[in-house]
C-alpha cells in the first residue's frame, strides 16, 4: 500500500509544502507571542494593583498617624491633666470648661464620632455624646491595653446602642502624671471614614476591580463594593476570639452571627495574620471569580489591605490579541493558498504540456514539440524533452533511409538475377 502523500496530486503536494512553510512558522510565533503578552500584562497589572494598594495603604496610615498625633496631644493639654487630677467630688466644677474644650477638639475635625475622656476604672467621666457619660468601657480590651501605658488604636466595632450603634475605630492615649496613668484621652472615628479611602482603591486597578481590608483576626473591617460582608471573617476565627468578642460586645447584638458566617478568601486570613507569603497572588476573592491580589500590611495598625482585579479582566486583552494573530494569521494562509494556487497551476500547466507531448510522442508523433523558454528545471526538462523527440525523428529518418536504400538493391538484384534466369533459358 503507497502512503497517502505519494498518492495525492502534485497540486495538493505544493498547496501542502506552502502551508507548512507558511503555517508552521507563523502558528509557533503566535504561540510565543501569546505567552509573552501574557506574561507582560499579568506583570503590568501586577505592578498597577501594587500602586494603588500601596496608595491606598499610604492614605489609612496617613489618616491613622494623625488621628493618633491628635489623640497625643489631646492627653497632654495642661486642662485634661487637671481634670484628671481633681478630686471625685470637685470636677462637677470642671464639667463645663472641658466639655467645650471636648467639644471644640470634635468640631475641628469632621472626621470624628466623638471625644471622651475615662477614667482608670473605665468609667467615662467627659464625653461629646452625653449617653456615654457615667457608663463603663472598661471591659473592651483596648481599654485595658491602654492602661499600660501606650497609645492604641482599637478594632472595628459598633459602638453602644445610646450613641446609634455606629461603626467605629477608638483611639487612645494614656494621661500620664508623674509616670502614673491617671486616666485616658479618647477619639472616636467614624468607620465611614476608612470605608470611603478604601472605596476610592475599588476599580481603580480595573473597571471591575475591588479592594477590602482586614484585621489581624481576617474580619472584613471595610470593603469598596459589598457592604453586606463587612465584619464576617475570611476564615473561621478560634473560639477565644469568637467569646472575646461576644463579651465585648464589638458588633452588638448581632456579633456571634457575624463572626460565625465565614465568607471564605483564600489566602487572606494568613497574610492578615502576619504570615510571611507573596505579597502577590491568585485566589478565588470576594466577587465570586478568580483574581489577582496584590496585600499591603499597614504600618500604623494591624491591619492588612487587599486589591483585587478578577482574572478575566486580564484575559481580555490576551483575548485581543489572540483574535489579532488570528485574524492575520487567516488573511496570511488565505493568501499563501492563493497563491499556491497560481503557481501551482503555471507548473502544472507546463508539466500537462509534457505529459501531453509525450502521449503524442508514444503514439509515434515525432513531431512534437513543448516551449522550453525559460531557464529552470522544467524548461530544461522541456529542453531534454525536445532534444529527445529530434533525435528519434532522426533516428527514424536514418532507419527509413536505410531500409529504403535495402529495398533498392534488393529490387536491383532481383532484376539482375531474372535477367540471368532469362539468359539461361535461350540456350
């Protein structure tokens, strides 16, 4: 059995060899340059997540150093050490002085909830929200971390039903005297005011997409697009945790609800809890698809920012290029077919005439005759071919000649020999 190439007409053979000289080379180029635009375009989105995460991360630093340089301050004025200084019973007298200095602190800075001022036993002596004046903070553990001595910004939470329940951040600083903690100086943030900087990183990276951030437990404390997952964590939180913030009350009523449905981000909660991984990533996030994530610690709280830009946002440029390469790889085989076709046919139209004049020559034409202009391989065939039917059509007149002379004299010598025959018979 032939194999199937050497059965095929030599017009599917050339049509054959100009695809593969043609395809080939460029199918391989696409291919190369498919995954080198890839790679490109995943490095440049990385690049660009990873600005605006930083951006981003820049700002709630900004905002958190100065709301503690405000807080700082706020502790060292001559007039809360002297109101904390007092007796019990005599700061009724004081009551008034400084709750306009609480209240002039809140108005200079549109940023905050309120001001208050607590005593060691958690019990708020001075407030801008006057429901929170008498009641007890202390049992919020940052409350207690305050008391040693240093400056603490709290997590997320709600705060207490008499002020509206409003999503919080606490910012404290101990009142020192004389190397004693006497008391503390508050400043209540409105949580709105993180959601707002973190909504302005969402679709920055990419028209869809979003950013989010964590707090070192991985509970969703701000989020640009989807409010409804805010305050439920990435991963489930240890039971500890979960009691700890039962008993602190971090989201009121409903915090053993919200602590308890894990919307899952893989990948997240380790990074907010300070694992040592990639910066840069790929996990199934917040918008139900496939991202790339780029994570930034921030400086200035424990706290972990996510920006997010779905995979599919990356594929469309690739997609582009693919239907690009495509496009012009199916115009570049159309036209090598094309023109496969036209040289194809000036051959074979030269080898017909061969195949045709060499018919004639078997069936004894000899004088025929193929253009053999030109000066490549068929022409020299054509050349060769021509040269050949010359010589047989000598040959042949050669032959004749021969036999025509072979005819004469044995016509000459039959004559001859009836002479004698008729000679012979006279005698």
């Amino acid at each position: 059995m032939r194999p199937l190439f050497s059965s095929l007409p030599l017009r599917w053979k050339i049509l054959a060899l100009i695809l593969m000289v043609s395809a080939l080379p460029l199918a391989i180029t696409s291919l190369v340059e498919f995954r080198e635009s890839r790679r490109q375009i995943l490095a440049s989105s990385s690049a660009l997540l990873s600005a605006r995460a930083e951006s981003v991360a820049v700002q709630l630093d900004d905002l958190h150093a100065s709301l503690q340089r405000a807080v700082g301050r706020l502790s060292l004025l001559p007039e809360v050490r002297r109101f904390f200084n007092v007796a019990p019973a005599a700061r009724s007298a004081e009551l008034e002085g400084i709750g306009a200095l609480l209240h002039a602190y809140q108005a200079s800075d549109p940023r905050l909830r309120g001001v208050a001022l607590i005593d060691v036993t958690g019990t708020v002596l001075a407030a801008t929200e006057q429901p929170l004046v008498g009641t007890n903070r202390g049992f919020r553990s940052y409350f207690k971390e305050a008391l040693r001595g240093s400056a603490v910004t709290s997590e997320v939470y709600l705060s207490a039903a008499e002020t509206g329940a409003v999503p919080s951040v606490a910012y404290l600083a101990p009142v020192n005297v004389g190397g004693r903690v006497i008391g503390l100086a508050v400043l209540y943030l409105k949580a709105t005011v993180l959601w707002d900087k973190v909504r302005a990183g969402n679709g920055k990276p990419g028209a869809e997409g979003l950013a989010l951030l964590l707090d070192q437990t991985g509970v969703r404390i701000a989020h640009s697009s989807s409010p409804g997952l805010l305050f439920h964590p990435v991963r489930p939180l240890p039971r500890a945790e979960v009691e700890r913030a039962i008993s602190e009350h971090r989201f009121g009523d409903q915090t053993h609800n919200l602590l308890e449905q894990v919307v899952a981000f893989e990948g997240a909660g380790e990074r907010a809890s300070g694992a040592a991984l990639p910066e840069i990533f790929t996990a199934q996030s917040d918008n139900g698809t496939g991202d790339l994530v780029v994570s930034r610690r921030l400086e200035r709280a424990p706290w972990t920012l996510f920006c997010m830009m779905p995979e599919s946002t990356l594929r469309v440029p690739v997609a582009r290029l693919v239907e690009r390469t495509a496009l012009a790889t199916s115009v570049v085989i159309v036209l090598a077919i094309g023109l496969g076709l036209w040289l194809s046919e000036r051959v074979l139209r030269r080898l017909r005439a061969l195949n045709g004049a060499a018919g004639r020559l078997r069936r004894g034409d000899l004088s025929v005759h193929v253009d053999d202009s030109g000066r490549d391989e068929l022409s020299m065939l054509a050349q060769d071919f021509n040269a050949m039917a010359i010589s047989l059509a000598a040959s042949q007149e050669q032959l004749e000649e021969m036999v025509r002379r072979r005819t004469e004299a044995l016509a000459a010598a039959k004559d001859d020999l009836e002479r004698q025959n008729a000679a012979l018979a006279q005698r």
